[in-house]
C-alpha cells in the first residue's frame, strides 16, 4: 500500500509496510507540474505489465515495483485492485504511477485539486 501526499509543489509516494521490500522504493518524489492527472482504475491489474525490472509479479496477489513495456516504464504497488489509483506523469522517470491506497476517491481529489490549484 502507498499513501500520497501534496505538500511545496510536490505530489509524494511513499510506499508502506513490506511492499517497500516487493516493490524495491520507498518513496517517490514528482514536482505537480508533471502530474498530468489521478484516475481510479481497478481494471489496471487485468492490463499487461510488460518486463519487471526490479520488481515482484504475483498474479492475483501482488504487483510492485518497475515495469517496462512499449519503451515505457511504470511504477505499481498493487495488491487490492479497487483500491487502485494511476497518477499519469509526463517528464518523469516513470509515465505512470498505479498505486493502492486506502481511498482511493480521496486521494484522486487530492490529486486534481492540487493540479488545478497550482
């Protein structure tokens, strides 16, 4: 599980308990001004991940860590699809973030409001 947070113009994921250890980071850093948008998606899990590099693929149980598929690289922690939320990145690291958290509504309206209140 993840919690978000928004705090100085920056969108914070910090990765909690022992998906640290599946998903190999414990936090990541993104400036608002590349967050392109925070949907709810629980179908997500169903897409294809692509390569794991570093990262755990348990199907059903757990996804976490990078992935890399079509030349991009995506970042999951996702054990309960419907608390699954995709934070969209443009000049990151990352093209998106899919994380579980625990509300998973809360968190997209953090997310927007901070977007559109920068």
């Amino acid at each position: 599980m993840a919690r978000v947070t928004v705090a100085d113009d920056t969108l914070t994921v910090e990765v909690e308990g022992l998906d640290k250890l599946w998903a190999l980071r414990s936090r990541l850093e993104i400036p608002l001004a590349n967050v392109r948008g925070a949907t709810r998606d629980p179908g997500i899990v169903r897409d294809p991940k692509g390569i794991r590099a570093p990262g755990t693929h348990v199907p059903g149980v757990i996804v976490a860590g990078t992935f890399h598929r079509d030349g991009e690289r995506v970042f999951w922690d996702v054990k309960d699809p419907e608390k699954a939320v995709v934070i969209e990145l443009a000049d990151e690291r990352y093209v998106r973030l899919v994380v579980q958290v625990d509300d998973p509504r809360a968190v997209v309206e953090l997310v927007e409001g901070a977007r559109r209140g920068r």
